[in-house]
C-alpha cells in the first residue's frame, strides 16, 4: 500500500515521491487527488504460507497402437 509505505502525504506534491508514479501518471490524477484528514490505511497481514506437496510418482502411459 503506497500509504504505509511512503507514509502519509500532507500536499498532492509529496505524491512526487512515490516510485513508479511518474509523471505523466500524476498529471493525469492532479484533477482527482486530494489530500486531507488522518491517514486511516493499514498493513495487510501477510498471507499465511503453506509448504508445497511433493509431487506424485509419474506414471508412464501404454501408447496405443491404432
């Protein structure tokens, strides 16, 4: 989340900061951006991990002769 990471934004020009949120980007959303009020965004808990399953033993095909 841009927020939790970048920390919160006092001016649509903090938004500058931000990586991968060039320019043209910005320019397109300045219109809609606003900035105002407490930060009210949280961290995601991370998914739980799982470990994988071995894979099952292969078994070979009989070809079939037409």
């Amino acid at each position: 989340m841009i927020i939790a990471k970048n920390g919160g934004f006092k001016t649509t020009a903090d938004l500058d900061n931000v990586p991968d949120l060039g320019d043209k980007a910005m320019a397109d959303l300045k219109s809609e951006v606003s900035v105002s009020g407490k930060t009210t965004a949280v961290i995601a808990p991370a998914a739980e991990k799982t470990a994988a399953k071995p894979a099952e033993k292969a078994v070979p095909v009989k070809e079939k002769k037409f």
